[in-house]
C-alpha cells in the first residue's frame, strides 16, 4: 500500500528553511511534477480511512487542494478551501497561523454551523496551520467529523490532537535524518 508515495518521499530533495530541514514532493509542494497516479493511489487509501457522512470537504491552500479535488470527485461530496488571502465575503472567518517557517492569516468561506465536515491536507510538521484551522471550524460551530493528512513529520500530529481533543490520521509518518526522508510508520 502506498508504494508510489513510499517511493517518491525517499528520493525527494531537502532544503534547509533556517533550522528547519524541509521536504520538497509532489505532495508537499507541487514540485517538481505531480503524476496524477500519485493523487489517485493517495485518495483511494484516505477514502478507505475516512468517515464518508459529512456535508463538506475542507482542505487548506495550495497542497490540500489537490487532494480534496480528487477525494471530492471520488466521494461526490464538494469541497471548501481555507485560503491565504480574503475575498471578504459574508460570514468569512480569518484564522491566524503559525508554523515552524511562516506566520500568516488564512481565511474560510462557506462553511456553516451545524455542518459535518472532514479536514484534509497533504502534511503535518509543527501543527500550527491545523491547531489555527480546526479551532476556527469549531468557533464556526462545524461538526469535524475526521482529520486526515498525507504526511506526518515530527511531533506535529501529537501536538495537534493534544491542542484540539481531535484524532489525526496520517497515511505515512517520516523524518529527515542525515539530509534523507526516513519512513517511520503508516497507516
């Protein structure tokens, strides 16, 4: 299982962002080219781990939004993109985020309260960007059904669920050692 993802994370390349050793993959980034493939074998395996009655997908600008694209084809269920800029529209809500190489404001639209909604997106490090947007669904008053990431690096996963009492899936956990990605788990 996920044999095309385990394949392309080892031989994906690494940059130095301050301390902080990044991944550069298709999943990740959109570099250098994203085989679609690559999508496919990753949403048939979240939509096996994810629970299908929900109102919305909610994925998060720019690398969730492939997911969520193919995840909402695959399920017939629409998506909802939490993005990096405002469109100030009725019943927008920003959300401050703090990760381990940026600090920024993101911003949801067309999500309600009482809805049943999922969370998708291609990575988990430092947890900040998941922490800012789960805590904003449930001040919306959205029901978060299930969270689901790609990617789990670090302790971002633990870090997440213990700030917001929410369960984290991921499909592979992996770590940079000696300027390499390690796969330490998966789902």
């Amino acid at each position: 299982m996920l044999e095309n993802l385990k394949e392309s994370l080892l031989k994906a390349p690494i940059v130095k962002k301050g301390d902080y050793n990044y991944f550069v993959h298709p999943i990740t980034d959109g570099v250098p080219l994203v085989e679609p493939n690559l999508i496919e074998e990753v949403v048939e395996v979240i939509s096996k781990f994810i629970n299908l009655d929900m109102d919305k997908i909610v994925c998060i600008e720019a690398m969730g939004i492939p997911i969520a694209t193919a995840l909402s084809i695959k399920t017939g269920i629409p998506f909802v993109v939490v993005r990096k800029r405002t469109y100030g529209l009725e019943g927008e809500v920003d959300v401050h985020q703090i990760t381990g190489y940026s600090d920024g404001k993101l911003y949801i639209n067309g999500i309600k309260r009482g809805e049943r909604v999922i969370l998708v997106d291609d990575v988990v490090s430092t947890g900040g960007t998941l922490i800012a947007v789960l805590n904003a669904l449930k001040s919306i008053g959205a029901e978060v059904m299930d969270v689901i990431v790609v990617i789990e690096k670090g302790e971002g996963k633990s870090i997440v669920e213990r700030e917001t009492g929410l369960k984290i899936k991921s499909l592979l956990k992996v770590n940079v050692k000696d300027n390499k990605v390690v796969i330490e788990g998966e789902i």
